[in-house]
C-alpha cells in the first residue's frame, strides 16, 4: 500500500508540474488535459495510468515538439504551391512537412526535421522566394486542448417546426417536464459545440501570429449557458498582453518579465511594427482586425466593421457553416456578465428552463427579437436579466442579490472593470442552497403575475440590490447622469449608468404588461396544469401562441395593412373623382397582392372563396367538398399556375367587382375571403437560402429591377425542393385568410386592410411561427407587387 501511494504521489507531482490536475472542493480531481473528474485520490492515480492520459500526454508532446520546430512564414505570392516552399527551406536542411492557408493562401507553417535546422533558417538575415521577401519567425507556442470526439449519431440538428415542438412538448408529462424538455430542444448539439470550440481555436491561432500575446475570449449566449442553436458567436479580443509586449520592445536595453526576441514589434515579421496600441483610436485597431479576418482567416467572408454600435465591433460570416459573429476589444464587462449568468446557472437548476421558455414565449409574442433590424424590443439579455430579478424577489429567493454575492466574496476576487464593480464568487460551492422549493409550473405562473401591472417606468428594477429602485431616489445619484430613464428600466447588474431596456418604448411596456396579464389568467386554467387526456395542446404550448392563449384558437391571427395611396399605380381616371371607389380600387389591389405573396411567392394553394368575413364563414372554412380538394390537388400536382399579369389571373385573384358609391367614406365591410394550404416549410431557413442564390446565380441587374419578389419566389421552390422531391398528400397547414376594409384606429392614420388569418382548430399551435414570419414577410411583398405594377 505505502508502495501504491508512493508511486502515486508520484504521478500527481508529474502532472501537477504540468497543471494537469486541479484540486476540486471536498477533495475531488479534475484533469484539465482528458476533461475527466474523479472524487478522490486513488482514483486520480488510476486516471494517470490510463490509456487515455498517457496517450493525450504522447499527442501533447509531439505537438509542442512539431511546435518548437516550425516557422511562421507569410511574404510569399498568393498562389505558391507548398513543394515550392518545401525546396526553399530544404537548402537549409530537411522539411518535415509544410501547412498551406488553403483558403486565403497567405501564410503557411513550415515543420523542419530539427531544432537545428530551425536555427538555420531564423540565423539567415533575409529570405526571398520568386522576387517577393519572406517573413519567417517561430511558430508561435499554444497550450494543448484536448477536444473530445463526437458522440455517435450527433447529426446536424434539423429546424425545429412549430409543429413538431408542440407535439414533442405535448407528450411530455407535466409542465415541468415540458420546461426542461425545451432546454433540450433549443440548446447546442453536439456538433455546434465542436464547430463553436474550432472556430475559437482558429481565431486564437491567427490572432497570436499578428498580435503576439492576445487572447480571444467568447461571451454571451455561446458560453453563458443560455445558447440557442443559430445563435451569434460574440467574441473578446483582449490586447494587454500585446501593448505590454510593443511597450517592452520600445525599451531594448531594459528586459522585462515576460518579453522575448520574436515579440519584438519593430521586426518587419509583426503586423505591429508600423502602429502603436496604446495610442491607436478603437477604429483604427477595428479596421486591422477586419484586414486579418479578410485575407488570414480561412473560411470567413462578409467582414464588416460596425462604429455606430454601444460597443463597437467587427462583424464576419463563417462561410461554410452559415455562422455569424462579431469581434470586439472594449466589452470587457460583457465577461462579467457572462461568467454572473453562469453562476446563476449553477447556483440553482430552474434557472435555464424558466429562461428558456420566457425568451421563447417573448419571442412568440413580438416582444423580442428584431429579425429586420432595430427596434423598440427587448432582447435577450434584458428578459434573462428580468428573470432573474424576479427569482431574487421570491420568498424566500431562488438567487441571491448582486450585493449579497459580493459579501460572499474572497479578497483575491475583488474585480474593478471600467471603473465598476464586479466583485462576485468565482466558485459557485460557496453559495447556499435555496430553501424555496416551488417547481418550474407555479415559478413561471408567478412570473407573469408579478410583472402583469408592474410599474416599469415609475422605477429601476436593480439585481445588484434586488429590489425595485424608486426614481426619485435614483435620480439623486451619481449614475443617474448617464442612466437613460424610459418606459421600461432594467439596470445592468454591473454597469449601473446602462438600462439594458432603454429602447423600449412606452408601447411595446404596455403590451409586456398585457401579454403577461393573458399568460398569468391563462396559468390559473387546468389547460395549463393538466396534461389533456383528449390529445389536445396543453401546458406551455398554448403560451406560444401569439396574443391571448385563450382567445387565438376562434379569433385568429389578425395583420393590418395600411392602405397606401402612394405605393402602387395610379387608379383610373374615372374613380378619382369619389373617394369610395378609390379606396375600392386599392382595396382590391392589396388583395391581390396578398393572394399574389401566398401563392406565387410562397407556393401556398389559394382559392378565392364567396364567403365573407363572419363568424359562419370562419367555423366553415375548412368544410370542403371532397371534389374541390381534388382539383385543388391537380392543380398543384400539375404545377400549373396562372400568370398574374393576365387578365385571368388577376380577376382570379383580385375580389369580384363590387357596386361603386357614391359617398367620399371607406366602403367599410367590402371583404375578400381565401381558403388556403401550406404544404412546405417554406418560411424556415430563408435567410441562408437568400444569401446563397445572391452570390451565385441571381443576376444583380434583374434582382434589382425585380425588387425582391423574383428572389423570394425563387427561395421558396428551392426550400420546396430541399424539404423532399414529391409532392405531399396532405398540407402541413390549412388556414383561410380573410381580408376586409376598416377605418382607422384611434391615433393610427388613415385606412387600412384587416388580414384574419384563422388556422384550423387542431393546428393553432403549429400556425403562430407561420404568422410570425407572416407579420414582417407579408407587407414588404405587398409593397413590392403595388410598386411592380406601376
């Protein structure tokens, strides 16, 4: 036994020196190498004489060896081959291999056989090749990352439809189940996690060999533990180490800590030689950064830099994976942030899902998001931030405040960022256990009722102090100079002169307040508690449904279209003189536009329908006789459409005529009516699909004279043929829409058409991310055709 301890003490010294091992609270392990924990000392040793460590400590060190033994060279024509490099160096003795950028072909990495051969190569004074001078220095030296293999069968996630979303939550058991089952849902695979952790490393790579000492950084919704598949990859690059290393260089004669002869930026081998960090403007670091992501990082395209942010970055498109991200080098808090909501995560298990599913229902609601830009809505943050204000305020509290997780901090966590406190726990072993004990199904219930007649303007919500922060008393205060005070104020935990909501304006506060008043009276119904022994939604499903869950299933999705005298073709010369007749002829022009969208656009079947806009006509939509759906399935079996140009296809389309007024008001109650069917998911994936065809095979000049109709048209059939070659027997969705004439509303201007979208009974869940696509696709194309027909 003495023998066994002693050899492994042993090991663990060996690995210690390594910084292999990390001693873990309550006497456990952690192998930072194998990504391995163990509970105790024995089992430690038994992991050190493994297989697998002692394979990843072999791997480890051929690498540094291949590491300590290569060049970075770059200087050299885009273009030259690798043997051509390989003959070069070989005249300075033997070439292991040589790594080609492949992508951009500016750079490559040269293994020599030897140390030897290695100081060879950097003794000679100048290098040239093909008449361009070389530049080569050592390869710069990188920790390894084990990075473990793929499980089995973690295939490429396939959108989530609404459709199969609500049948997977409906077969859950409880709405708690339903709530943890949507974290599994949403979260990264596998396989997006394996992309995410390459991508890092690459940056890293690259970003090393231009700035020496630099650190890339991921934050936010990628590392925080609320990651949702698709989401942005925000990325840190911390240059301290770099402006350390330039401002050592300047001072030769006096060697610091940390400073070596291949980080000397007056070389011509650095990037930096010509700029100096410490007095170069954010802008001028920004376009650099954008310069490397351009022409040294293989597979990134659509670089971009963005001043006009809160933070200024450098946006870029990962091109074969479709992934998006940004680059920044003054968010330092945002790593504050993100390491808080970790801690939150692991401070308690309910975190993520009531997160989860508040995002969600949010964004279900148009209350969050902006899929076309700016605009009066909460993002992400804001309504993470929301949740965990309200756990704060629980009796007794799910999370502990801001203020309580600094008291429990140690002296060496003590952390100032831009001149703000961010001093919290590192170690999440050393907050106590809540003693609240409610489950996910009541936690969510009470967060609607708590915020449904919340006075969001007459106060600060603060997490740091846990507690709703008057604004008379906030107004007195040293931050309140920079805080911007709206509708809706919600204070960064840190950043306390930053309200994350300000640009949420005074309606979008109101309609918070009234989506959460409908979810909570919603909440009080057994349709929520219970699981439905009918087969029919249940639980948080109806909750995703967009305005109130109780209502949508009989009243519909409602969109409005204002009726724009000035976006189409003049109306005849004859209706000019009454008004009526000229909002007829738009009326009727609108509704062709929206049978055109469905139809052409969008390859939905849609057949004008005599009925009208009641009640009756709404209950009966869907009772069709069996003649009439097999000829609506010929026709799109056929492939045969009418053009709209034609004569036919527009009073096919357009509403019969109708007898003109003689009164100037709006013919309120004209009405148009289609019995419709969506057969293909044709509103999931469009952006990716739109960018493919603008860089491939759409012609610019056509695209433009188009507008955008012939592309999305286009978008459309290819989504069609990517979900399946054959045409389906039945329609994902069936729906009619009817469209009528109104006035005004109070405070909106002038007339406008009332679009009812009105799905059948059992597909009311399956339709809301149809609609929601639907409220910002449909009017655009609207306008499109209306200036087209000019």
């Amino acid at each position: 036994m003495a023998g066994e301890g002693e050899e492994g003490g042993g090991l663990l010294e060996g690995s210690a020196l390594l910084g292999d091992v990390e001693s873990l609270p309550r006497g456990g392990f952690r192998c930072r190498l194998c990504h391995v924990t163990v509970a105790n000392q024995p089992s430690l040793d038994d992991h050190l004489r493994g297989k697998k460590h002692q394979r990843l400590e072999n791997l480890r060190t051929v690498r540094q060896t291949q590491e300590r033994r290569s060049v970075f060279v770059s200087g050299f024509r885009k273009g030259t081959p690798a043997s051509e490099l390989s003959s070069y160096f070989q005249a300075f003795g033997e070439v292991a291999n040589v790594v080609m950028d492949k992508d951009k072909g500016v750079y490559a990495i040269v293994e020599l056989q030897s140390e030897a051969v290695l100081e060879k190569v950097l003794a000679e004074p100048q290098h040239s090749l093909g008449g361009q001078r070389l530049r080569v220095k050592p390869r710069e030296k990188k920790d390894f990352k084990y990075n473990p293999p793929r499980k089995q069968g973690a295939a490429k996630r396939e959108q989530l439809s609404p459709e199969k979303l609500a049948q997977n939550l409906c077969q859950a058991d409880d709405v708690d189940a339903q709530m943890s089952l949507m974290v599994r849902l949403f979260e990264f695979s596998e396989s997006e996690r394996r992309l995410r952790d390459l991508l890092v490393t690459l940056f890293q790579e690259v970003f090393l060999e231009f700035f020496p000492g630099s650190a890339i950084l991921p934050f936010g919704s990628s590392v925080n533990g609320f990651d949702v598949s698709g989401c942005d990859l925000d990325l840190f690059l911390d240059l301290e180490k770099t402006k350390s290393f330039q401002a050592s260089a300047k001072a030769p004669n006096i060697p610091q800590d940390g400073a070596s002869p291949e980080l000397d930026t007056h070389s011509e081998d650095s990037i930096l030689s010509d700029i100096d960090l410490a007095t170069t403007t954010v802008p001028e670091v920004l376009e650099l950064i954008a310069t490397v992501l351009k022409k040294c990082v293989p597979g990134v395209h659509r670089v971009q830099t963005v001043l006009s942010a809160r933070r200024p970055v450098v946006k870029f498109c990962h091109k074969e994976s479709g992934l998006r991200g940004d680059v920044s080098i003054n968010n330092k808090l945002a790593l504050c942030n993100t390491r808080f909501l970790q801690l939150c995560i692991e401070a308690d298990e309910r975190v993520r899902p009531l997160v989860y599913v508040v995002r969600h229902w949010a964004k279900q609601q148009a209350l969050a998001g902006n899929p076309f830009g700016g605009g009066p809505l909460l993002n992400n943050y804001a309504l993470t931030l929301l949740v965990l204000f309200f756990l704060q305020m629980r009796n007794p509290p799910v999370l502990p405040t801001v203020n309580h997780l600094k008291e429990l901090s140690n002296a060496d966590e003590q952390t100032t960022v831009d001149g703000w406190d961010c001093t919290f726990p590192k170690d999440s072993s050393r907050l106590d256990p809540s003693g609240n004990k409610e489950n996910l199904c009541s936690l969510l219930a009470e967060f609607f009722r708590e915020f449904e007649d919340y006075d969001f303007a007459g106060c600060v919500i603060s997490l740091r102090e846990g507690r709703p922060l008057p604004r008379p008393s906030l107004l007195a205060s040293e931050v309140s100079n920079k805080l911007k005070l709206g509708p809706f104020n919600l204070q960064d935990p840190f950043e306390l002169s930053h309200n994350v909501s300000a640009n949420v304006n005074e309606k979008t506060a109101l309609r918070f307040q009234r989506c959460c008043r409908d979810a909570a009276k919603y909440c009080r119904s057994l349709q929520y508690q219970r699981k439905s022994t009918k087969g029919k939604i249940w639980g948080i499903v109806r909750l995703f449904q967009p305005g109130n869950p109780e209502a949508v299933a009989t009243d519909g999705f409602v969109l409005n279209l204002p009726l724009k005298l000035s976006a189409g073709p003049p109306p005849p010369c004859e209706l000019l003189n009454r008004a009526g007749d000229l909002h007829q002829a738009w009326f009727q022009k609108i509704c062709a536009g929206v049978a055109f969208t469905l139809r052409d656009v969008l390859g939905c079947s849609c057949f004008e329908t005599p009925q009208g806009c009641g009640e009756e006509a709404v209950s009966s939509g869907f009772q069709q006789p069996e003649e009439q759906i097999e000829v609506k399935m010929k026709l799109l079996s056929a492939g045969t459409k009418r053009p709209l140009d034609s004569e036919e296809g527009e009073g096919a389309l357009s509403p019969s005529a109708k007898k003109s007024r003689t009164d100037a008001s709006l013919p309120v109650g004209e009405s148009t009516t289609w019995d419709c069917s969506a057969w293909q998911h044709v509103w999931l994936g469009r952006r990716r699909v739109r960018r493919q065809l603008r860089g491939t095979d759409l012609d610019p000049t056509t695209t433009e004279n188009a507008g955008s109709l012939e592309l999305e048209a286009k978008v459309s059939r290819l989504l069609s043929q990517q979900e399946g070659e054959a045409t389906p027997t039945e329609p994902l969705l069936r729906f009619t829409v009817c469209a009528q004439a109104t006035e005004a509303a109070s405070g909106e201007p002038g007339p406008r058409v009332r679009l009812r979208f009105t799905p059948a009974l059992e597909q009311a869940a399956a339709f809301q991310e149809f609609f929601h696509f639907l409220q910002g696709f449909l009017p655009r194309m609207v306008e499109q055709y209306l200036v087209s027909k000019t």
